[in-house]
C-alpha cells in the first residue's frame, strides 16, 4: 500500500504528468484545482498549459457588467454637444463584486470615451487622435501613439489574440464616406502591438460600398465584419497582409422592413451571427461560409468563399412575454435586441426600458439581469451597450501587453 502511495505522490510531484492529468479535467473542476497546491496553480497558469487547454475545451467567461457608449459625444466636434458634468465618459453597469471594483476604482475615468472590448482588454478614447488600450487582467493601460491620418467620420475594430507569454493586439481606424459616397476601396489605419506603429492601407473592393459610421466590427476568428450601408455586410481578413474586401447581403427576413436595431455576435463553433429586432420581434442568423471550388492551395482569404446566412431563430417579443409573466413589472412596451454573449449561440441580451434581461433563445424564457448603475439617466436610443466580460481563466502573474519589440 506504501509503495501505491509513494507511486501516486510521485506521478502528482512530476510537472509533465500532472500537466496531462489537468488537460482532462472539465472548466467546471479545473478552476477549483487552483487551490490544491502551489504547484497545481503554477501549472494550470502556464501559458502554455492555458493554450492548449483552451484549443481543446475552449475559453469560458464571467460578466462584470455593461459598458455604455453615447454616440452623441463620441467623435463630435469640439463646438458640438457636450457631455453633461454629472455624467461620466464611461458609464459602466456593475452586475457583480468584480464589477463594482473596476467601476470604483478611478481606471475608467482615465480612459476616456468607450469604443469595443474584447477578452478583458477594452479600447477607448477620443477620436480622433487620443485611443487608450486598458486589460483589465494585468490592470495595465497603455496610450497608442496619435494616428497618422485624420478621419472625419470613420468605424473602428478592436483585434485581440492571446499567444503564449503575451497578449498582442490590432487597432484599425477605417474612413467613412461622409457624404455616403460608394466607392471600390476604402482607406484605413492599423495599430499592431508588436511594430507599436500605426499602418496605413487601402482596402479593394470587386464592387462599390460605403462603410456605416461610428460602428465597431465584430472579430470572428481574426476576421473583421463591419456594417456597411445599404444592408450589406463588409468582411476583411487582415492575416498575411490581405487587402480584399467581400460584401455579403444582410438576411432580408420579415423584419428586415422594419429593422430598428442590428448586433452582430460569434456562435459557439466559430460562426458570424447576426441579430435584428423591431417594435414585433426579432430575428436572429448565423453566416456560414465554403471555400470555393478552386481555392488558393495554403490561404483563403474572404473573397474566395460563397456565404450562406442560416436562420437560428425568430422571436416574438408579446408572445415571449406572456409566457414570462412573472416579469410584467419589469418591461415596458418597447423591447429590442442588446448584444450576444461571447460564443454563445444559445442566449442573447435584450432591453426593455432601461431594464436587461437574459433571452434563453430554446426555451424562450427571459431572466432578469440585476445591475448598479444609473441605467434611467441613460440615452439608450443613442448609445451603445456592450456586455463586459473577462476569461474566466485563473492568473498567477500579470502577463503584460506588449507596446512593439
């Protein structure tokens, strides 16, 4: 029995063994396992252990609450309208302890005006020369030298990749036609981490577009989807220097009529998503695309696939609150489509009032989200709400951002 025991203690002791006995265990128990021991902890944070762990189970993820970004401020003029005294740059909607820290801790006053988040680390600033990029993980914040080119009405993405040892990010600046002319290319200006410089490209397109202004593209897979004028679909893959540009046509369900609110999102296998509400209902697709017959032998970039937009599911906002009637106090009249979760293809985020609820899209049931804040001073018609999440995976030391080589 000694020798069994010794046996175990042993294999547990052994970094390369105790390393493949975590790899199986499930996110449920794997964040418990920290606790064990000193040594479960500095494997389980490895770097190199959370990336393989995170290929084979993926990421999982924790609500601190909602950013809020007033379109009224963001990129106006100076002789424009001016934000109010009383209220902040950055409203931010706690829902949890973690929340409420990073909410009273003074960190989102120095960032400025909310533009897009993405795995913990958020961007922020004033167009259109001051963008702060903040990790709310290592609590670092780093200020991007001022841009090259002066865009008087433009859209933005926010690209964030964990590698091994660091966590590397692209900013782009896209130009919009003020004057929404259609154009076959379309100027933008890109930050990378790791040159810690700003690029500037122009974006070829087979046919005439014009980007939607002020709007942030949604990242699938490290590829940009923007918005773009005329319910078209703007897609651009930034890897190995791709300077092409593919238009795909919204769906044109039922209320596609009359669409008041459009999200975009990412499903759990990988997928765009795309979410529509009016004052009736919503509607909600997934993008899924195929390479074509004879593509590139090694990379395809998005112009060398056919898309296809799949309906998940469509929703009417009276039949779903009769069946949820417990919550009549907590909605009004007016209902629309928030924001998807990251990799979720199951629930979404919607708003009635200034009240967020929790839409189970199989079960049709809504849960009430309960979060601090001044969600009744908010002009909700003219801001965006973005849900902020962080990875839930565990950290022992900061990994810091990188600011160029």
């Amino acid at each position: 029995m000694s020798r069994r025991r010794n046996s175990v203690y042993a294999a547990l002791n052994c970094d390369d063994v105790l390393f493949e006995i975590l790899l199986r265990l499930p996110p449920s128990t794997i964040f418990k396992s920290i606790i064990v021991s000193k040594n479960w902890l500095h494997v389980i944070c490895n770097p190199r252990f959370r990336h393989i762990y995170l290929t084979k189970w993926g990421q999982e993820f924790r609500l601190l609450g909602f950013s809020v970004c007033n379109f009224l401020y963001l990129g106006r003029p100076r002789d424009g309208l001016h934000r109010p005294p009383w209220e902040p740059a950055l409203p931010f909607l706690s829902t949890c302890r973690d929340g409420d820290e990073l909410k009273h801790s003074g960190i989102l006053k120095q960032l400025g005006y909310f533009i897009d988040c993405s795995n913990g680390v958020i961007l922020s600033g004033r167009h259109p020369k001051t963008y702060i990029v903040y990790n709310t993980m290592t609590k670092q914040q780093y200020q991007l030298p001022e841009p090259q080119q002066f865009y008087k009405t433009l859209c933005m993405a926010l690209i964030v990749v964990e590698h091994l040892d660091d966590v590397r990010y692209k900013v782009i600046r896209a130009r919009c036609e003020s004057r929404l002319k259609l154009r076959n290319n379309v100027s933008i200006e890109t930050f990378s981490s790791q040159t810690g410089q700003w690029k500037q490209t122009t974006l070829m397109c087979s046919t005439p577009f014009a980007l939607c202004p002020r709007t942030t593209g949604m990242v699938v897979g490290g590829v940009v989807h923007w918005f773009a004028m005329w319910g078209k679909l703007a897609i651009y893959d930034p890897r190995l220097g791709d300077r092409n540009v593919a238009l795909v046509k919204l769906p044109g369900g039922l209320l596609s009529v009359e669409r008041e609110e459009s999200i975009l999102g990412e499903s759990h296998d990988g997928n765009l998503l795309f979410g529509s509400s009016n004052t009736h209902g919503m509607e909600l697709w997934k993008l899924e695309k195929e390479a074509e017959v004879h593509p590139p032998p090694r990379y395809s970039n998005c112009t060398h696939f056919n898309y296809t937009w799949t309906p998940v599911c469509r929703i009417s906002f009276k039949t779903m609150w009769k069946q949820n009637a417990s919550l009549s106090m907590h909605h009004s009249k007016e209902t629309q489509i928030l924001s998807f979760l990251p990799r979720n293809s199951s629930s979404v985020y919607i708003r009635s009032g200034w009240n967020i609820f929790l839409c189970n899209l199989k079960t049709r049931t809504v849960e009430l989200v309960h979060y601090q804040g001044r969600g009744g001073s908010i002009s909700w018609e003219s801001s965006k709400v973005v849900p902020y999440f962080l990875p839930a995976w565990p950290i022992s030391s900061a990994v810091p951002l990188q600011h160029g080589t």
